[in-house]
C-alpha cells in the first residue's frame, strides 16, 4: 500500500516537500498517546534475541536511523515509534544555517537512491541543545547526536565550532558523532586526513569529558566511502590510537561513475552525496576493511545502501555491531524497521551464531 502512496502521491511531490509532510504526520501520530502506543506496536515489535549492547549502551536491537533525517531532534519519538532502535540527530552545527539553495534533494528512482546537497540546515547547537534538554521521553530509546561545521567557520577555526557544539550538546547525547564527511561543507572532508583529524578528535574527547563528569560520553566519527584504502587504515589507526569508540562507515559518496545509475542522466549529474543502494558495496567493502584492522577494539556502525534485512545481516557478518539506515525508508516505508528487525531475527535462529555478538566480523574472520 505504501508502495502505490508513494508512486501516486510523494513520487509527484518535490522531495523535500514530501520529507516535511512525513514528517509532520510522523510528528502528529507521536503526540497521541493511545494511537502511538497502537502504532508502536504494530511497527516496533521487540526481539529479544535482537537486543544488543554497543558503546556501553543497551538497546533493543542494532538498527538505528542515520542522522540526516532528523535535524533538530523535533521526532526522536516518533522515529521510535516506527522501529528505529536508536536515533541519531544531527548533523547539528555550532551556529543555525539555513543550508544550501534549493532545489537540493533528488531522488533517482531506478536506481533506489538520493542526491542531497543539503548543506548541514539545522537550527543550530544552543536550540537543539535546549530541545533536548525540555525533552520528556515516551519510547525508551537511545539518542545520538551528529555534530558538523558551520559553513561560514572558517576551516583553520574548525575545533573550536566543533567543541562549541559538544560542551552544548554533549550532556544531552547517548553518544556523539563526528562528523567529518558530508560533501556538501566546503573544505569539511580535508578534516579527515589525520593530521586535521587528531587535534579534532582530541578537542571535542576533552570538551565531551568537561561538559558531562557524571558518565563518558561515547565519541564516534563519521567516514567518507571515497577515501582511499590508505585513508581509511590511517582513520582505523587514529581512532584505535585515540581511544576512540566507534567509527561510522559511511557517509554519501560524491561518485556517479562505476554505480550502474540508470536514472536520468539530468539527475544523475546533481552535485551533491550520493545515498542508497548503489553505494551498498563500496560502504560494505570500507566496513570490511575497518573490521580486519580494528577488529573489537571499537565499535563498527555500518550504514550506506542497507535496504532490507539481508543487506543489514551481511553488515553485522563484516564487522558492524549497530547498523543504520536512511535512503531506503523513503522508498519502503513505515513498515521498514518492522521488516528489518523480522528478518534479522530469522537469519540469527538459522544461523550457527548464538547471539548477534557472535556474528559481528564473523566472514571477515574467516577469511584472515
């Protein structure tokens, strides 16, 4: 049914009016205690096999939503209530900016995929900060918290944008998220080489620890699928170096060539990230990798072309404790999450694993 609602209704629409209206009605349905509880229990069925701890968290299980969709942390409930085991908000800059012009969010239906340029539009560190803050949970559930530069931050004052965020937003996340990779910042992705990204990693660890003494706050960062194989040992040997908790791989890609895109050409050529299913195996391919030069020693989350279970199951086989997923809900709809959480269940009952642990890097393993 949502299939036919989306071809006759949001496929017509301009996509980001259609991802305001959703939400909004996302945003409504939260608000009404019997229906939400009625449509948490449809969407949100819970698999006790499933349940998963990761970064000193528990959670009901390992699939989250990838930050992008909700900016100002304005439907952590309401993301919940879908499915979502835990919400990643964000990407939240030091100051409001409204973003880039639009037109500035493409979808490219053929190939189940988007290009956004969105440009980091968000309300801001202090707003959300105080969102946050005022936020009386109705779904237990665990937020984290996507942090990026402001655009007109100069890049030589990145940190300091950086730590101006995390003292704001720190107290209030489960865990926070670095986020060094969005295409659509000028100059943001230089922060990844390790000789921006230590000092980086470094200050915002330390803000982190001053802004929050009660308990450590889990710092993860966010990867590109475009860097180099290089890179991406060099990232894996920063984080492990830094004792960091986690790295996120991967954010959009800025590649068209090599992804068999059938959709027209005209939209194709949108500068922007790329996300979806054509960025599947390059996102499995940096996982694998990350997993086979960290192995345990930090959590892997794996997000980048995850459409249904199998595709979630295979990230978990390749190293990925939590996995997360975006592009794919506007194509599938609220029964997503539902669908994802069954069929992973299955694969672990038919599996010779015991419990999700057991699989995480069990193909990369094998194979070493």
């Amino acid at each position: 049914m949502y299939k036919l609602f989306f071809a006759l209704v949001f496929k017509r629409m301009d996509p980001e009016q259609a991802h305001h209206l959703a939400f909004r009605w996302i945003r409504l349905i939260a608000r009404v205690p019997v229906l939400r509880t009625f449509v948490a229990a449809a969407l949100a069925p819970r698999h006790k096999e499933l349940r998963t701890e990761a970064l000193g968290l528990r959670m009901h299980g390992p699939f989250g939503l990838a930050a992008g969709f909700d900016k100002n942390a304005v439907a952590v409930d309401g993301m919940s209530m879908l499915g979502f085991d835990h919400i990643e908000i964000g990407t939240v800059t030091g100051e409001p900016q409204p973003g880039n012009p639009k037109k500035r969010l493409f979808r490219l239906v053929p190939d189940r995929a988007l290009i956004n340029r969105m440009g980091f539009n968000n309300e801001g560190s202090a707003a959300v900060s105080e969102r946050l803050a005022a936020r009386t949970p109705v779904f237990r559930t665990v937020v984290g918290v996507n942090i990026g530069k402001t655009k007109a931050v100069p890049e030589a004052e990145a940190v300091g944008d950086y730590v101006k965020s995390t003292e704001r937003l720190a107290r209030h996340a489960d865990y926070l998220v670095v986020n060094v990779s969005s295409p659509n910042t000028p100059g943001l992705r230089n922060l990844q080489a390790t000789e921006a990204l230590r000092p980086l990693l470094s200050a915002v660890r330390e803000a982190a620890d001053r802004a929050v003494t009660d308990r450590r706050v889990p710092l993860l960062v966010k990867i590109a699928p475009d860097l180099a194989d290089e890179d991406v040992d060099a990232v894996a040997d920063l984080a492990v170096e830094l004792g960091l908790d986690g790295i996120i791989a991967t954010n959009t890609t800025i590649a068209r060539e090599g992804l068999g895109l059938t959709a027209d050409p005209s939209l194709v050529k949108e500068t922007g990230g790329l996300s979806g299913a054509p960025l599947k195996a390059r996102s499995l391919e940096v996982l694998r990798r990350l997993y086979a030069r960290v192995g345990d020693r930090i959590t892997l989350v794996g997000v980048g072309g995850i459409e249904n279970a199998e595709d979630a199951w295979q990230r978990i086989l390749a190293g990925a404790t939590l996995v997360q997923g975006y592009s794919a809900f506007i194509y599938e709809g609220p029964f997503w999450g539902r669908a994802i959480h069954k069929g992973l269940a299955a694969r672990l009952r038919t599996s010779p694993y015991t419990t999700l642990a057991d699989a995480v890097g069990a193909d990369v393993r094998k194979s070493v």
